[in-house]
C-alpha cells in the first residue's frame, strides 16, 4: 500500500518510518554532534532553535548544555516523542507545531539549526529561500545557522539504484532512489517488510550542491557563508560525508 497523503504532511509516514529514520545508534551521536556543533561555530550564545527537530534528538543536547532551547517541528508525533525525551533528561525545551515555512521569530536566537538533512522538502524554490529568509529574521545580529545536508556531489559519487537493511526487529528495509526534475530533486521509495507484510512510502527533495546551497543562503541575506564536509569542520571536497553549511548574520 502506497501513502498517498503528501509525505512531510502524513504522520503514518513518521509513526511507520520512525524506527528506520531514527534507530538508537542515532540518538547517541547527537551528544557528540551537538560539540562539534558549538566548536565548529564557536558558539557563545544562549538560545538555540532547532528547525525541524523531530524527536528532539539535538534540541534536548542543547538544553543539556543549559542553552535556552526551541524546537519547531509541524509532526505532532514527532513532537511528543521529542517531549518524552525532554522528560526522561529533565530539560526544559519549548515545542512548537509549525510549518518551517511560517515559522519567524524576530531576533530571537543566536544560534540555529537544520540538520539530518531536514532542508529543501518543498519542489518551487521560493519556499526554501522563504525558511532561510526567516531563520534570518529570526537571528539576533551576530547569530550564526548550521545547515546539515546530503550533498549533490556525494549522491552523484555513490550511486546505488537500490540498497536495503535490516533494522533491529527484523524488519527489512528497501530503499530505491531517484534523481529528477534534472538532478535538482531526489526522489525516494522506502519499503519496510515485516511478519510478511510490506508498506510502501515515496518521499523527495532538492538535492543542493556546495555552490548552490551557499548561493541561497547568500540571497537570503546572510552575510558569510563557509562550507565543510562535516561537523566536525573538515574540508568540503571529494571525500566530504555531508555538506554544511555555516552562514552568520551580518
């Protein structure tokens, strides 16, 4: 059975997806990418955004830092598992339901987040420049964002035209990728098999390379950008496992 509700807005999606999208080996890198995070921006700041945070993985490693954190995610399900995790740290987040597309807070974070790939879900280009607009204007004068992202160039160099895994209860994982809309979107399908059963999901994005991703950033009137091939802050070139960017605010 194929979902046919738009995918970022089905929470079947995120409840059936979950497991494969977030295993355990995912939570316990977020401490250490949360470091590397504050040393690769040099952050000295106090508040914190976390646009698209899901289930709360680095918000609530921010707020284990006593940073003043929020945490937009339009997913109600994802939410309350990002509440649960905040509860069992006993740390204080503020959970906000909004599309990141109508999220703007004036000046009100010195630092600000999209990572795991959580930027360029929407197929016109105006909306992608609208959320860099806005996480902008909502960055005091001197804030800095971190966008972590696959990279055009990485999908390009290691091509797979279908690849699967096995998560930790069995279920069978099939991933069949691919590129349209002339290597501007990728387009996915995810099918999980379990007890003999299999549901089918197809989601996409745009796929940014370094240039591109920084021309945006640039024309929503960041006044820098710096790219890097992780978070830890490596260069951004042929071996490079993610693209990030890091754009401060002029």
């Amino acid at each position: 059975m194929v979902s046919a509700a738009p995918w970022f807005e089905d929470e079947d999606f995120w409840r059936e997806m979950y497991p494969a999208m977030f295993p355990p080996d995912r939570f316990a890198a977020a401490p250490g990418q949360v470091e590397q995070i504050l040393r690769l921006t040099g952050f000295a700041g106090h508040t914190v955004l976390d646009l698209c945070c899901g289930p709360g993985r680095h918000a609530v490693c921010f707020a284990q830092h006593d940073f003043r954190v929020t945490g937009v995610d339009r997913t109600p399900f994802l939410l309350e598992r990002a509440r649960e995790r905040a509860a069992e740290a006993g740390v204080e987040v503020e959970w906000v339901e909004r599309d990141m597309r109508r999220f703007e807070r004036p000046g009100a974070f010195d630092l600000a987040c999209s990572l795991f790939t959580s930027f360029g879900y929407f197929e016109d280009p105006e909306d992608d420049l609208r959320v860099l607009r806005n996480l902008r204007a909502s960055l005091a004068p001197g804030g800095v964002l971190v966008i972590d992202v696959i990279s055009k160039e990485k999908v390009a160099r290691h091509w797979q035209d279908a690849f699967c895994s096995r998560l930790e209860d069995g279920t069978l994982v099939v991933q069949c990728p691919e590129v349209c809309a002339d290597w501007t979107r990728l387009r996915n399908e995810w099918t999980l098999i379990r007890d003999g059963r299999s549901k089918t999901f197809r989601f996409e994005h745009t796929i940014y390379s370094g240039r591109e991703l920084k021309d945006r950033l640039l024309s929503a009137g960041f006044a820098a950008v710096d790219l890097y091939g992780d978070l830890e802050g490596r260069a951004y070139g042929l071996d490079a496992a993610r693209l990030v960017a890091v754009a401060r605010n002029g």
